[in-house]
C-alpha cells in the first residue's frame, strides 16, 4: 500500500512539471500568439450581455478594466486570462500538494510546501514574463495565481479530510456489528 501512495505521489509531481513546462511555453510566447480576440470575435458576434457588462468598471493593475476602456472582446477576454491564471495554479497546488502529502510529516507541512512551490513559480514566470516582447509581468497576476493555488490545497486538503472520516468511520461501523 506505501508503494502504491508512492507511485501516485510521483505521478502528481510529474504531473506539477508538466504544468510547469506549459507554463514556461506560454509564458514565453507574445500576447499576439496568445490572443483569443479572434475566436471570441466569430463566438460572440452578437456581443451577447454587452448591456450587462458594460456596467462593469474597475482597476487592475493601474489600468480601467470595462467594455468602454477594452472594448466588448477585450472585457471579455481580461476574464478568460485571469480565470486561465487561476485556474492552471489551482491544478498547480493540488498536484503539488497530492505529491507531497505522502513524502511530509503533516498536512499543514505538506500546504505550505506546495503552496510556497506554486507561489513561488508565479513568481518567476512573471518576471519572465518580463523580458519578453509584449508581455507584462503584473505582481496582481502571481496574487490571482497564489490564490488559485490556495484554493486547490485547501480544496483538495478538506476532500481527503472528508474522505478519510467517511473511511474511519465505515471501519468503526464493519468491526461493531
């Protein structure tokens, strides 16, 4: 059974590489080959919710995001980006924190090593993202990546709490009958 948890706890962490790895790709190509304005262009031709949106207006990163600043396409596209961010580091934290929760002493060890891990990562693809054409590194962009990252741990951390109660519980259960 150890063997198994650690082949499983290998395959997360090479699973957190291989995300590593699309990461760093991506993060090394311009925002022009990196743009979906097109494709939004042939989806929402009809600027579906554009009356809805276009009562949304905020700042980030020093910049207005809103219809009027970005234009329909560019609103639109600001939230795919920011939930692609957040999303790729959810994945991030929980193949860190499932390849590690095996090879640590504790669960809150096992956290904050994945959590630093993916954090950590954030950082450095956006200062990469620094030195390459076209590209902005954006400290509010490493925040929306360490939280999905938290968000991915923590998630991940109370499913297999949970989990493990139902488990220890069906246990009690089998040996009182």
């Amino acid at each position: 059974m150890k063997k198994q948890q650690d082949i499983k706890g290998t395959i997360f962490i090479g699973v957190a590489f291989i995300i590593m790895i699309i990461l760093f790709i991506s993060s090394s190509m311009t925002y022009q080959e990196q743009n979906v304005q097109p494709l939004l262009n042939r989806l929402l031709a009809g600027e579906p919710l554009k009356n809805l949106l276009s009562g949304i207006r905020f700042s980030y990163a020093g910049s207005e995001v809103s219809v009027q600043a970005s234009g329909y396409l560019g609103f639109v596209e600001f939230f795919i980006r920011k939930g692609a961010h957040f999303s790729i580091f959810l994945l991030l934290g929980v193949s860190w924190f499932m390849g590690l929760k095996n090879k640590t002493s504790s669960y809150i060890l096992t956290a904050m090593l994945a959590l630093l891990l993916a954090a950590g990562y954030a950082s450095f693809d956006e200062l990469r993202q620094a030195f390459n054409p076209d590209r902005t590194a954006l400290l509010e962009d490493v925040f929306i990546d360490s939280m999905g990252a938290l968000t991915g741990i923590v998630l991940t951390w109370l499913t297999i709490s949970k989990w493990s109660s139902k488990k220890t519980k069906r246990k009690k259960l089998k040996f009182s009958k």
